[in-house]
C-alpha cells in the first residue's frame, strides 16, 4: 500500500524540507521583529490604535516576505488592503474575513479528499488526522484569542487567516499536492 508521505518525485522531500526550513525561517524572523517592533512601541508611548495599526501594517509586511505556497493569499490579502485604501482596523477585519473564506474552503476541500483516501487506505491514520485536525482547531482559537487581546482587535480576523493559510500548507503537503 502506498504511503501518504512517499514522494511521488525524487526531488519532493528536498523541495519538503526546503518549504519547512522556509517557513521555520520566516517565521523565527517575523516574531522577532514583531517582539523588537512591540517594545519599541511601548517604549516610545504612542496611543494604543496606533500601536494596533502599526503591528497589523508589520505583520503584512513581513506576510509579503515570507516565500511560500501561500503567497497567493497573501498577495490577495494586500491587494485588499490597497484596494479599500489602506490598513484601519475596519480593512484589516473585511480583508482577512473575505481572504480567510476562500482558505476555509480551500481547506476544507483537501481535508475532506484526504480524509476519505486515508480512510480507504488505513483508518487508523484517518482517525489520527481527525484528532490532529481537532487539536489544531484548539490551538488556533486560543492562539488568535491570546493575539487579539494583546495585540489588538486586528487579530480577530487577521490570525486565524494566518494560521489557516499554514494549515492549509500543511494539509497540502500531506495530500501530495
């Protein structure tokens, strides 16, 4: 029986392993300029909107540096921004909400191809997906929570957009896709 992970090229595990060490990279670069850019902020004592704006403007900043699959979304998600005239807390929320519906779909779709080949395949992994699947959905609503209630309501919409983007990488890469 052939296993999810085989590679179905002989180049898919480097290009794998290139994506992961990417994405590790990226966002070891991301939280550490977020963290330098939030202390600056407080330091320097400016009003907490402003600081709001400015971790969302950073956050899209960095969003357009990291070279992933997901840049799609991405770009979809600035082009939105530019589009509606800018980052407010009203852009960021419609321009996540209607970015993160198409990723929710996305998601759904390959998760539920997935589930039904492993099903078929090996039940067992089929019953693990679901359990990581559910254990995943925990982290990300409490994660996005936590970020929404120190960083701002930006958040809201913008973290479970970000974090689904990664899932839905990840799901891919599970499918062979």
């Amino acid at each position: 029986m052939p296993s999810l992970f085989s590679p179905t090229k002989p180049d898919r595990p480097l290009r794998r392993l290139l994506i992961i060490m990417a994405l590790l990279v990226a966002s070891l670069f991301v939280l550490a300029f977020v963290v330098t850019f939030a202390g600056i902020l407080l330091l320097a004592g400016i009003e907490h909107w402003q600081q709001r704006i400015a971790c969302a403007l950073t956050m899209t900043a960095m969003q357009a540096l990291a070279a992933t699959p997901a840049d799609d979304y991405a770009t979809e998600y600035d082009k939105c921004l530019t589009d509606t005239g800018g980052i407010n807390n009203g852009t960021v929320e419609a321009c996540s909400s209607a970015v993160d519906a198409k990723v929710k779909r996305e998601m759904n779709a390959i998760y539920g191809r997935l589930h039904a080949r492993l099903k078929a395949q090996s039940p067992g992994d089929a019953d693990r997906l679901e359990d990581t699947q559910i254990a995943w959905l925990a982290y990300r609503n409490g994660q996005c929570s936590l970020a929404t209630i120190y960083v701002g309501s930006p958040m809201h919409g913008y973290c479970p957009m970000m974090l689904n983007i990664q899932r839905l990488e990840e799901l891919k890469e599970m499918a062979g896709q």
